[in-house]
C-alpha cells in the first residue's frame, strides 16, 4: 500500500510557510522511510511552495492506502477529501495538525477523519485516535557524522575557552510579538549576556549557519511568552517543538521559558527550562546560572543534550514511541 505525506499551507501564507513545518514533515517521512520495506509500503511526500499542487497524488489513493496531511485549520479540501472520496473508497485519513489549541479542545471527529498526530501535549484534542509526534533529530550537513563534527568544533571551542575570557550571546530565532518583546527586553539586563541577538531563519543552510556560530546560546520562547493570561482555564503553555527540532539537531544549548510538565518531562536532558524566566538572573536555577558562566559546563551539556536528543528523537523512535505501526483499520476500525 502507500503513505501519502502532504504539507499544504494557505496561498497567503508565503512559500516560508513550507520551510515553517518543514521538521514536521521531514520527521514523519523519514520516519515512516525507516520501515517501508520491512512493513512493505512505499512513502510519498508531496510538500512544495505551491499549495494546489500538494493534493495532487503522483498515484490515486485506494482502499488501504494512508494520507497524512501536515498543516492548519484552513486545509479545508483535505477535510473534504476524507469526508467524501477517501472515506468511500477506506482511505486512512491522518491530520498532523500544525497549530496550538489556544480556544480549548478542538473537535476533529468529522466524517473520515482517522486520527490527530500533535506536535506539543499542550493540545488535548477530541478524536477517534490521538498521537504525539514532535518533530525530531534532522541533521543538517549531508551525513550525520558531518552534522556530529560541526557540534563537535562547537564543544571544542568551549572547553578552549576561560570564563574570564567568554563573552556569552543570547540569540533568539524567529519573530518578536508584542508579547516577546516584553520578554526580550527583560533579557535585555541579565548580566549573564554579553550580546542579544534576534533573527528569522529559513530552512537547513540558515539553521547550519547557527550552529557553527561561537560563544552563543539560544532561547526559546512561543509567540505568547507563555503570559498565563493569555490561555483560558485549562489550557497550558505549549512547547515549540518544531522550531527546537532543528535547532537542537545543530547541537544547539537551549534555554526556554518553562512549558506545560508533559512536553518538558519530554525535553528533559536537552533543554534548559527555567522557570523564572522573566524575573532577575539571581532567582534562576542555580544550575542554569553556574552553567552559563563556565565554557566547560556548557561544553558539556552541549555534547551530552546533542547525544541525547539525536538518539531519543530520531524520526524513527518517535514514530516507534508513538505506536504509530499498531494496525491501522484493522485496530480501530473504519472512520466513517
């Protein structure tokens, strides 16, 4: 049979709307490409800059065969597809959904949807089946053992460097919200910082270009600065599992606003979570505070969270942790 994996974004998002949900896509294909032949599937990824060209199947979807289409509330054609055609025809409908729940519980148990794959346990949705899938371990250079070279100059770099002589860099990727910024310009006086600095990347050769960079941390914070006001009772924090993918797949030493306890219990090991965030540098963990001022703690925990998150979410054993090969149809029965 055959696995369809589709990304499909609206016409007004851009062609960066692709490279956005990329690592959710990559990790899904590559992971379903670990057992193809074992399992006796073939996978086929459809995920260009041109969104009517993406649910164009290279061969129609028949009785048995998977859909898994990555993206948002607004693929509406998908929602018809598997409504009408596929579920007709016992097509397994399968939504990556790519978007944080802020309103609550969604529904998703509209006619021949199958299941949900969520990046972040922040979302609790209503549907016939359930999987968290964060977005995995996606190196960057053409082999892994380029990828494990370019971290190891890192670390390397590190355990050369003196405290009295390091002048350590804060850098942010991505877009500064009204609500980011609050946070940023707290950051702005921790003396732990030397420099802060913000940019928007896109794609592998911006994200490789990160990881060879020297004497620089990174932070991670979602669009809301996780404000407490902003979610209603009941909904937690998420994580931005997507945008650490690649991140971490250069070796990168995260620190991160806390996040809801099931994603963070996830990350552990590979992210520094500090819940104080926002506060004054002296009340943060001592841990966090004595590693940012030693290269050669930092050196350490890079090369030990790079280990770690390379094994643990490699896009197989995310898929494995998942169950996502436990029967399908067979298992849960037609979704009509």
């Amino acid at each position: 049979y055959n696995i369809f994996v589709v990304s499909c974004v609206r016409g007004d998002n851009g062609g960066n709307s692709v490279e956005i949900f990329q690592p959710m896509w990559e990790t899904v294909f590559r992971g379903l490409q670990s057992r193809d032949a074992e399992c006796g599937y073939r996978v086929f990824l459809m995920a260009t800059f041109h969104v009517d060209q993406n649910l164009r199947y290279p061969e129609e979807p028949k009785k048995g065969d998977v859909v898994i289409l990555v993206g948002h509330e607004s693929s509406t054609k998908f929602k018809e597809q598997c409504a009408t055609i596929f579920s007709q025809r016992q097509v397994y409908c399968i939504w990556y959904f790519s978007e944080h729940d802020i309103q609550g519980k969604l529904n998703f148990t509209f006619p021949g949807l199958c299941e949900i794959w969520e990046y972040t346990r922040a979302n609790s949705p209503f549907a016939r089946v359930v999987r968290y899938i964060p977005a995995g371990f996606l190196p960057v250079e053409s082999t892994v053992e380029g990828n494990d070279a370019m971290v190891a100059e890192n670390v390397e770099h590190w355990k050369n460097l003196s405290a009295k002589d390091m002048k350590l860099n804060l850098q942010f990727v991505g877009s500064l919200s009204s609500a980011r910024i609050l946070c940023w310009e707290h950051l702005k006086t921790v003396k732990l910082f030397h420099t802060l600095m913000n940019v928007n990347v896109w794609g592998r050769d911006h994200y490789r270009a990160l990881g060879r960079q020297k004497d620089t941390v990174f932070l991670n914070m979602h669009r809301h600065c996780n404000n407490g006001s902003m979610y209603p009772p009941g909904v937690t924090p998420p994580l931005e599992t997507v945008r650490l993918s690649l991140m971490l797949s250069v070796g990168a030493v995260v620190i991160s606003e806390q996040t809801n306890d099931a994603d963070a219990a996830v990350f552990d090991g590979v992210v520094l979570f500090e819940p104080q965030l926002s506060q004054p540098s002296n009340t943060w963990a001592t841990n966090l505070q004595k590693l940012l001022a030693d290269p050669q703690e930092i050196a350490r925990w890079q090369l030990q969270a790079y280990n770690r998150f390379k094994t643990k979410f490699s896009p197989k054993q995310i898929m494995l942790d998942a169950n996502v090969w436990d029967g399908g149809f067979s298992a849960h029965g037609a979704c009509r």
